[in-house]
C-alpha cells in the first residue's frame, strides 16, 4: 500500500514538472489573436470595417525576450491593421534593460504597420522609466500621455482617440462631445471612475490573471483589475476589452493562460 502510494505521488509530482515546463517554455511564448466583431451604430459610416489590433503588457526581461517581441510583431502585421494601440507596461520595475536590448526592441516594434496609425499610452511601471518608453515609441507611435488625437482619415468626420495615463488628468469637456470616442485605459477598473460617457475602452494591466485555473478562472487580480479581467465587458454603455498581454510578472511565468493579443473589426451596420 505504501509503495502504490509513493508511485502515485511520483506521478503527481511528474505531471506537474511537465506542467510547469510545458507552460514556462511553450504556453508563455505561444501567442493567440482572440477577434471581436463590434457593431456600433455611433460609428461614422466612413469608418466602417475599422481594424484595430490591441497589444499590452510586454513586461519585457520578466518572462518576455526579444523573440516575443518579434512574434508579437510578426502576428500584428498578419492582421493588416488600420490602427494599431499599445495599453502600456512595455517594462516591469524590478528589471534593469540595457540600452542594447532598448534599442533591439525599439526597431523591431519600428516594424508594425498600421494603414493609419499607432499609437502607446504608458501603464504603470512604465512611469517609472518614462525616458526609455519614450526613447522606444516616440519615432513610430503617437504616445497619448493624457491627450485626444482626432482621426479625419480623410473624412469629414472624425473620431477621437484617447490616452489617459491619470483618471485625475481627464478631460471633462469631452462631457458634452457627440463624436465617437476610444479609449486607451491602462487599468480597467478605472473606467468606474471617468466622468464622459465613451464608446469604447481598451485596457490591459490585469495578463489575464497569470495563471488560470479549469473550473475557478483568473487565480492572480492585481489592483486596478480585480473586476475586469480578461475579454468583454459592457460597463454602463460602454464596450471594455481588457487584453491578457504578453508578459507577466511576480510570478515569473503564464499557466493556462497564453499570451494574447487582440484584433476588433467595428461596423457601422
């Protein structure tokens, strides 16, 4: 009896070495596009079909190198986009990157393409190495540190799109704004606090939980998304996704949990 219950402990203790690795070298570096189809009849005609891709959460040096970052391009560009956004954390606070591994990252994501345009806010361990976010996406991205781009696309008809790295720092006068509005929310438990009605969120910060358990879900919710996890959420009106990202940190790998990066296609009709 003894014996039959060392064998079955050993067989545990296997799965679970082969869990941990499978996971730590396949599951974290496998990325997967999850596609939303979004209709909104408060989209201007002239955008019709919109593309946009939404990445997040590199978190890079953690569990992330300079291959992911490769793929994560690589998989960009297959969906053509027409705009790109990035909903910040390119970096994690307890990783020193040094100005070669700056650079690398900095060309490879020079390398999206997007037929209209790109564009990053920072999250927040990112405010603690602002000059280097800067140094990465400031060439080829337009970087919305509490700012409004407004999208003509040569239309008459603009929409309007969003950076808000300070729920302080929001813009009140767009209370009264009729245009189309996206927003680029690192945090999405924060979207409780804006003031404006808008038409769209997109956040990151939560990775999805990290590690994801069968029957239960997300195991890790870190503050600022305790609430609002993983996918699509319909927050008073407004349309949230929360993308899972790339990286990870604390624990220093995803189970169940692959990295992800999201593509919305949005319909007038």
């Amino acid at each position: 009896m003894k014996k039959k219950l060392i064998i079955v402990l050993l067989i545990i203790l296997l799965l679970l070495i082969i869990t941990f690795f499978f996971n730590k070298w396949f599951i974290a570096h496998n990325i997967k596009v999850i596609e939303y189809g979004i209709t909104d009849k408060k989209l201007p005609d002239d955008y019709h079909g919109l593309k946009i891709v939404h990445f997040s959460d590199i978190l890079y040096g953690k569990s992330t190198n300079i291959n992911d970052v490769k793929k994560t391009v690589k998989k960009i560009n297959e969906l053509n986009p027409d705009i790109v956004v990035f909903t910040g954390d390119l970096f994690t606070k307890d990783i020193k990157v040094s100005d070669k591994e700056i650079t690398k990252i900095k060309n490879e994501l020079s390398r999206i393409n997007a037929k209209i345009e790109k564009f990053a806010i920072l999250g927040d361990n990112d405010k603690h190495f602002k000059d280097k976010f800067y140094t990465v996406f400031k060439d080829d991205f337009i970087i919305l540190d509490n700012e409004i781009y407004e999208l003509y696309n040569g239309s008459e008809e603009l929409i309007k799109i969003i950076g808000i790295n300070d729920i302080k720092k929001e813009d009140e006068s767009l209370k009264e704004d009729t245009s189309y509005k996206i927003v680029l929310l690192h945090k999405p438990d924060e979207i409780k606090k804006l003031k404006n009605n808008y038409n769209i969120v997109l956040s990151g910060h939560s990775m999805g939980g990290q590690i994801k358990i069968p029957f239960y879900g997300s195991l890790i919710k870190l503050k600022g998304a305790k609430t609002y996890v993983s996918g699509y959420y319909d927050v008073n009106n407004t349309k949230l996704y929360v993308n899972d990202g790339i990286g990870s940190q604390n624990v220093n790998m995803r189970i169940n949990n692959r990295p992800k990066i999201n593509f919305y296609r949005i319909y007038s009709k």
